[in-house]
C-alpha cells in the first residue's frame, strides 16, 4: 500500500511539473537581481526605498539598484548586453523601445501578463500602448509624462496680461507673448522674453503644435516623415515668426545664455515642458503655473511618453524580475513615485488621489492627467534615436539664425526619411 501511494505521489509530482513547464513559474525562492536606470541622486533615493519595501514584501528577492546619469545610462547598457550581461531589470525609454526590442534582447512579459490578468486594469491605457507588438508586450511604464504651458504668474501680473486658460489657442500664446516681451533698459537688448521651449525634440512644442494644425508626425507604417507638409509648415513658420519677427522667444544661442531654460532663469514668461521639472522649478523665487496647452485649427493635442521597465531576455531570474516589476504598478511603489513629483503615475488610483495632487510644490497637478484626454503618443518606432538626431541637427541652423526655414527644414526631413528607409 505504501508502495503504491509512493508511486501515485511520483506521478502526480511529475505530472505537476509538465503542466508548469508551459508559462512562467512562480518567483523562485531566492534570488538576487540587478535593476539598471537613468536620474539624479534624489531619484536614487526614492528607488531605494522602493526597492526596500519591495525586500519587506518580498524577502526572498534582493534587488541591487545601479543608477547612471541619461547620456552614461544608455552607453553603458549597450556595452553590458553587447558582452552578454545585462541587468535583470532595466529602464526604457518609450520611442527607443523598438531598437531593442527588434534587436531580440528584451524577454517576452506576454505569458506573465496572461497568468496576472488583472495587473493592468488600473493602469492609464494611453500609456500602454507604447509597448504593445504582434508578439505581445516586452516592456510596462512604470510613469508617464504630457506636456504642458507653465507660466510665471508674476510676469503675467505686472504686465496686465490675463493667465492662460485651456480655451487658449497658439494666437493667444503669440499675442500674450508679445504682451510680456520687454526691453527695460531701453538699451535695445530684450531682458524679459515673453515665451520659451527647446525645439530640438519634438515632445516639448512642435509635435503638440503640428497636430492642433492637423498635421501629423510620420505616417502610418512609418516609412514617410510628415513634418514638411503644409499645415505642419504653419507651424514652424509661427515658431520662427515668434523668434525672429516678434523677438519674444529667445534664439538657441540667446537661451544658451541663461543655462538653457529662461523660463527656470526668470528671462521668459512661458515655457511647454513636462512634469519632471516640477522638483527643479519649486526652488524659484517667482510664483508659477501651468495650464493646457493651446488649441489649434484642429483643436487641442499634447504629447504622452513614458518611463517604463523591461526584463533581459538573458536573465537568469526572470520570474524574480517580473515580480518586481509587478511591484513597480502597485499602490505602495506608485505612491513613491508620486512623493518624487518628477512624473505622473500610471496607475489611476494613485495619480488621481492626493499623493499626486496635493504635492509640495503647490501647482494644478491634475492639469497633466486631464491632458491625456487629447494627448497624441510620442511615436514608437526603429531608428527613433537616429531619426530625432537629424531633424534636431538638421533644423538646429534656424534656431540659431544662421539658416533659412524652408531649405533647412526639407534638407531635415530628406535626412529624417533616410533614417526611416534604412531602419525597415
């Protein structure tokens, strides 16, 4: 009899384990992973408390946290998975997603996200649609961002100037900027601009500004860049009148002056960036909001990426990996992120309640979350890195005044479609 039952209990062991043989296991009983991302050292700081109560919910599993500064972080991740040892967890940018996901080294999170089917419910669905492919999902956001004005509420009221509503269009912000653009020495030289946003990327203003014109960015299947056709045309000729005509948006060399951001230097009135400057800008001495951006002729867009976390295809510790990350969506640890104030959570019960909108620094937080009702996804695609390159190059010439905008900006989209072709 015993001998029997020995048997029956062989069987069923075994049995057990074919059927588990099919998707992901449970998370082993112990295991020591790496998590690999970009940020400063207060960013750090928040990381390791998540990671600390992680360890308190999950005892078993030691995350060790490697934080690199942005340009180091992605040489140095390049350099690890070119020799084959790669961190277990590592941060993604979202239009750079594809480059590696293509590239075959990031593990397939499909099977998990199938066996946790409810992990994702609560997450904004804008934010997920970055890392979604025809095999599955090899990457989740972890934060996300949307662009919006913020404006110097000081400037506005010793001008006269009403503040920005979400009825705003790009004329009002023209109009206004004029308004608050000032020559207080009389000496010829402007000390107070009215407007100000880096156009080298498109997240900060022009990817917004050409699709309220009706225009888009690339095409469907990402083969032809848009950004030459006339109603994006409308746009970049608005922007360079603005610099050069109005004189009330400081050219690339003139806001080199000021480290880069006059809005942060107290030179302009208005600035289009996202939320991660919150923690920067609440040392300021001037009082600050944001509002929406502005309408266009095709109404109201705003751009939406994310920070997001994937596995390596090559860790040793897959299952401990996707417990974490699971970690990563829960309430404790997006209440974490929350507390940082650089990004807006992804999961909804946490960046609609007061831990996201009642920060420190005392602004209209919600502004950022309602923007994701008319928010356009920051393109995903192969060659991203390459083909942003030279459009920012390429167009670099007119922000400085040395180039003219029509010439440059076909020279730059000939350059882009190159890109384009070469990555299909």
């Amino acid at each position: 009899m015993k001998h029997r039952l020995l048997v029956l209990v062989v069987i069923l062991s075994l049995l057990l384990a074919a059927c588990g043989g099919g998707g992901p296991a449970a998370a082993p009983k112990k295991a020591d992973i790496t998590m690999m991302m970009w940020g400063d050292p207060a960013e750090l700081d928040v990381w390791n408390k998540i990671v600390a109560d992680f360890h308190t919910a999950e005892p078993n599993i030691t995350v060790k946290v490697d934080v690199s500064d942005w340009d180091s972080y992605w040489t140095k991740l390049k350099t690890l998975l070119s020799a084959g040892t790669p961190p277990d967890v590592f941060a993604m940018d979202a239009p750079l997603y594809l480059d590696y996901q293509s590239r075959g080294v990031l593990l397939n999170l499909q099977p998990y996200l199938d066996k946790n089917p409810d992990l994702l419910k609560g997450v904004y669905p804008q934010t997920l649609d970055a890392y979604k492919t025809s095999q599955g999902m090899f990457g989740l956001p972890r934060d996300f961002q949307t662009i919006a004005l913020f404006y110097n509420k000081d400037m506005f009221d010793a001008a006269g100037v009403a503040y920005p509503t979400g009825d705003w269009t790009y004329d009002d912000l023209r109009n206004a900027a004029k308004q608050l653009t000032k020559d207080t020495n009389n000496d010829g030289k402007i000390d107070q601009f009215g407007f100000y946003s880096d156009l080298w990327d498109m997240e900060l203003i022009w990817s917004e500004g050409i699709w309220a014109y009706g225009g888009d960015i690339l095409n469907a299947d990402h083969t032809k860049t848009l950004i030459g056709e006339p109603k994006a045309r409308q746009v970049w000729q608005l922007f360079h009148d603005m610099m050069f005509e109005d004189k009330s948006w400081p050219d690339s060399n003139t806001a080199g002056e000021y480290g880069g951001d006059p809005f942060l230097a107290g030179v302009a009135a208005m600035t289009t960036i996202g939320h991660w400057v919150v923690p920067g800008y609440s040392e300021v001495k001037f009082k600050w909001d944001v509002a929406p951006m502005p309408k266009g002729p095709a109404g109201q867009a705003t751009s939406v990426n994310s920070a997001g976390f994937v596995v390596a295809k090559d860790s040793k510790s897959p299952d401990a990996a996707f417990e974490f990350l699971k970690y990563v969506l829960s309430e404790p640890a997006q209440k974490r992120l929350a507390e940082l104030g650089f990004a807006c959570p992804v999961l909804k019960s946490v960046a609609e309640s007061d831990a996201f909108l009642k920060q420190s620094t005392p602004i209209n937080h919600k502004v950022f979350l309602d923007s994701l009702a008319f928010a356009h996804m920051k393109p995903v695609f192969k060659g991203y890195d390459e083909w942003s390159s030279a459009i920012g190059d390429g167009m670099a010439p007119i922000w400085t005044g040395e180039a003219e905008l029509d010439p440059t900006l076909d020279a730059a989209v000939k350059a882009a479609d190159d890109v384009l072709a070469n990555n299909q």
